[in-house]
C-alpha cells in the first residue's frame, strides 16, 4: 500500500532507544528538543567520566530532568530511561545493584577507542566480562552494542561487518539468552544479521543512515556534519537499512543517536563525530519512510518494536505529523555557541506537532 498521499499521521507517541545528551550547559540546551518529540528515551553513558556506576546513573537521571525543568520543559512527560557503561572492571553485583534501581535499563558495550569518550571500553569482552554479561543474562536487562572492530589495521567502512564474525557471533554463542541490541546498524551485513539471527537480538537505525550514503559527506567538498560514527556507508547499505526500518520486523526500532557538538568542534581540523537530529527527528524519520511510501510502518518502528523489545509498556499519549514545508535551521542555540542541525538548510514534507 502507498501511503504518498497521507497529508497527516498521528503515532503513539514515540520513545528514542539511542540518544547522547551530554552533560553541564550542552545538556541544557538540548535535553527540551528530545522531550518534545519523545517520551522515553535510551541514554548513553559516555561522559567524561563514564556512567559505570548504578549511583553515577541515578546522578545523572536527575541531573537531565534538573536540566529539562530549567529549559521549560515538561519533566512529567519524559523519563529517561538510564544505562551503565561497561568495562573490563563492570562487577556482577553492580549490574544486579542497576537492575533493581529500577531506573538503568540497560548497559552499553564501547570496544575501546571506537567513538567519542570510549576510551575506558571494553579491551576483550568473552575475557573479561563474563560475569557481568551473566548476570545481564540472568536479570533479562540488554546488552547495546556499539558493533565495530577498533583495529586499526581494518578499513574503516569494514569495521561493521568484521564485528559481526568476529565479536557478535562469537557474544551470542557464549550467552544466547543476552538479550542484545546492535545499535545504528549501517550495513547490509548488519541488517541481515540482525534479521536472520536466532534468539533474542534487535537493533536500532538512525535518521541519518536512512537518508544519506557517503557521498554526503564529501558533495563538492567535506562537510563535517554529516560525519558520524559509525561513519555513512555506500548507497547499497542505505537502501538495505530503509528496507528493514521500513519492514515491520519487530527486530528494528528508532535510535537516533543524536549527538551535539558545537559547531567549531564539528568544523575543526579532527571534528568530533556525531549528527544532531533531536530537534526534528520525527520530521527525518517521516521523510525516509515517505520517500519509500512506507509512513504505515512507521509507527511500528518508533512507538512500538522498542518498548516490546525492552519489555516495557508502549505509551499512550500521541504525535501527530503533517505534511507541511519545513526548512531546517541553518544552526541553533547551543550554550555561548551554536549547533548544526542534520540537513541544516534543506527543506522537509514533514513536520511533527506533540
Ligand atoms: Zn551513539
């Protein structure tokens, strides 16, 4: 069924299962922008330092809905749904202490060096945390997973398809009962693992790998903001991640990874990675399903596979999109300095009203 003539489309209201909100001022600025559109969402635990601990998770839980309160935002229409950063040292005790906090939902695996603030990851998992991946085992609580290879000796656009043979088989072997999400998949490789995969296994797509290949980031010269790790791949695996978004396989759900970093960080001679999507990522994600006529998957994928896969119950207020002209800013406030959003400049159908 096409759905290119729908001019209007109200969701269940939608949760994001993969978002950076930093910390301090960054934290302010943009915490308001997921709150509107979402009403849970996933937050990751790379700060500097990390979020290792179920007492640092707790901190941070109210130190996001402190920040949402002073940015006018409304704290009783958005839970933040915490996790712990794994390491080597990750104690089964301390998985077990966040499991009945009641509020980290999951724990996230960084293979050292493989992104921003990744530095104290993970340098051999099946050697070095099986208790702690026992005991997530055992309380039902997911693994998520950044799913590159760090060796420095394999090409970059590889390193997602290596991490399938040569850590995710070999995790999921070890413990098939791990319940394990494979976050912002952007490979074929990746999608069709996920898909065909035994057990209890899912993963989430961003907005920025359904709409763009890799020759974003380098159309007419190289522009910083559209890099982001792990990096846009060639146009086969683009259309390979639209057509599982866009499937209904319960196995694929929304996780926008969005990350800010100030726009001198981003346009810098080593610039940070990460695309920033929070302030219209219902907008990005209507447009990659319009463009395939897929809008009636659409609420399968952000308001639904995520809560099931967690085990948590779908929400029960609504989002409403229109197809409606709408230019991203060229840059938004961002503290003292200023932030660029994905596909700054360019011109949306599709505009979400909460
Ligand atoms: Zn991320």
């Amino acid at each position: 069924m096409s759905t290119q003539n729908t001019t209007q489309l109200t969701i269940t209201r939608p949760d994001d299962w993969h978002l950076h909100l930093r910390d301090g001022a960054a934290l302010e600025a943009v915490v308001a922008d997921t709150a509107r559109q979402f009403a849970r969402a996933i937050i990751m635990p790379n700060l500097k330092p990390p979020v290792t601990t179920t007492e640092q998770a707790l901190a941070y839980r109210g130190r996001i809905l402190e920040a949402l309160k002073k940015a006018g935002g409304n704290v009783d229409a958005f839970t933040p749904l915490m996790t712990l950063y794994l390491t080597d040292n990750t104690t089964s005790e301390e998985i077990f202490r966040a499991h009945e906090s009641g509020q980290v939902y999951a724990v996230k695996l960084y293979p050292a060096g493989a992104t921003t603030n990744s530095d104290a990851g993970v340098t051999d998992l099946l050697g070095k945390c099986t208790k702690a991946l026992e005991a997530l085992e055992k309380c039902g609580m997911p693994l998520l997973v950044h799913g590159e290879v760090t060796d420095p000796s394999i090409d970059l656009f590889d390193r997602e398809a290596i991490f399938v043979e040569r850590v995710m088989k070999p995790l999921r072997r070890a413990f098939p009962a791990l319940k394990v999400v494979f976050e912002h998949i952007t490979t074929k490789e990746g999608a069709e693992y996920v898909r065909d995969a035994e057990g209890p296994i899912a993963a989430t797509i961003t907005p920025q790998h359904m709409l763009y290949n890799r020759n974003a980031i380098f159309q007419g010269g190289v522009r910083p903001h559209y890099y982001c790790l792990p990096v846009l791949k060639r146009e086969t695996h683009r259309l390979a991640l639209v057509e599982a978004a866009t499937s209904g396989s319960p196995r694929f759900f929304l996780g926008t990874d969005s990350a800010p970093h100030a726009r001198g960080l981003k346009e810098h001679a080593c610039g940070c990675a990460g695309c920033y999507t929070a302030l219209h990522a219902m907008e990005l994600y209507a447009t990659a399903f319009d463009a395939v006529g897929k809008l009636d998957k659409l609420e399968g994928f952000a308001s639904f596979h995520g809560p099931d896969f967690y085990a948590l119950p779908r929400n029960t207020g609504t989002l409403t999109l229109v197809r409606e002209a709408y230019q991203v800013p060229e840059e938004v406030a961002f503290g003292n300095t200023t932030l660029v959003p994905l596909a700054a400049g360019e011109a949306l159908e599709w505009r979400a009203r909460a």
